[in-house]
C-alpha cells in the first residue's frame, strides 16, 4: 500500500505549524517564565532538634487523605527532618496513634 506523504507541512501563511511557540516550557523558568519561591523547612526555621511521634495535630499535616507521608518535594522538608518525620509517622502508626489506611 502506497501513502503520499506531502513534505511541505506549511500553511498557505508560509509559517510552520510544529515550530515551537513563545518559550519552552522546563528549565529554571518553569511554564511561563514564573519563578517559583523555594521551600524552605518547617522544622528549620522552628529550630526543632527531634520531632515527637506522640504530637499528632503536627504529624497529622504530613499525612494526606490516603495515608501515604507526604514527600520531601511537596512538604519541603530539609533530608534529616524528612527522615525525622517518617521515623515519628511509623512510631505513631505502630502504637495506634495515626492509621495506616485511610477509611
């Protein structure tokens, strides 16, 4: 079977369909040339040496609907208080504190 492919993809304006337009998205920018203010930790600012697997209001705003520990790039938790924050989560589910599932 034979296909006749035109080469010449232009409109009869002479410019190009699939050429890009305006900025590329990606890259420091990010869609539209916004600049995104970078997180910084809770914890840090709050000088907070140990966090407390028994401080359920706070553990409770790492934790989304479904249960899961909310990310370091979406919280914006510094790599040890993350770590932290996953070690008092897994604390507080063990003794009955916060629930594994959500309902």
């Amino acid at each position: 079977m034979s296909r006749n492919f035109n080469t010449d993809d232009r409109d009869f304006d002479g410019d190009d369909d699939r050429a890009p337009q305006g900025r590329p998205s990606g890259g420091r920018g990010g869609p539209r040339g916004r600049f995104r203010r970078r997180k910084v930790c809770r914890f840090c600012l709050d000088k907070v040496d140990i966090i407390d697997f028994k401080d359920v209001k706070l553990l409770q705003n790492f934790i989304p609907e479904r249960g899961k520990v909310l990310p370091r790039r979406i919280s914006g938790m510094c790599a040890s208080h993350q770590r932290m924050l996953a070690e008092a989560i897994k604390r507080a589910r063990n003794i009955a504190l916060l629930p594994y599932a959500a309902d």
